[in-house]
C-alpha cells in the first residue's frame, strides 16, 4: 500500500508514540515494580506509573485518528487497542504496521 504524504505523516507519529508507549510498559513492569516490591522503593513506580498512564492514553487517543487516516480495518484498530495492554504488545504491531504499510521511522 502505498501512502500519500500525510498518510507517512501520521504512521510515522503513531509508530513514535507506539514505542515509547511500549518502552514505559516494560521499565514499569520490569524496572519500576521490582524497585518497589524487591527493594522498598514505592516512589518508582508512583513516577514511571503516572509517565506511562499519561504515553497509554495518548496511544489511545492517537489510535483512533491514525486509523481513520490510514484506512484501517476494524480488526487492525482493535488490534492496535489491544497491543496497548499486552507487554510487548505495542512492538508486535508495530512490526505487523511497518510490513503491511511500509514505514519506517
């Protein structure tokens, strides 16, 4: 599928988004609550928690106007939804968005 300009546009943001939404999951999961359940430091996950409520509901927001830019189906916008709440979730989409629209960053 070949995109018009605006259409890289806006893969190109939501793929930025997408990863450093990802990103904030796993230095949550595997940085932040070790931090707190291993060694007694609560206040790590009390910052990178709010840092990465903030980058999922951004995601959120943005999935809905990137699919309606780039014609996505149904499936691939709930698809990208769910990606948002699995680890590794938002790198998988990714991957499966840079193949069938040809973006890279």
């Amino acid at each position: 599928m070949s995109l018009t300009p605006q259409q890289h546009t806006w893969a190109k943001r939501f793929r930025w988004i997408s990863l450093i939404e990802g990103i904030s999951t796993l230095v949550l999961f595997f940085i932040a609550m070790p931090l707190k359940y291993m060694w007694d430091y609560p206040l790590a996950v009390t910052y990178v928690g709010s840092i990465h409520g903030a980058l999922f509901i951004i995601y959120i927001i943005t999935v809905f106007p990137t699919a309606r830019k780039l014609k996505w189906t149904f499936s691939r916008t709930f698809f990208a939804l769910i990606a948002a709440v699995i680890p590794f979730g938002p790198f998988i989409f990714d991957r499966n968005l840079k193949k069938s629209q040809h973006v890279d960053l």
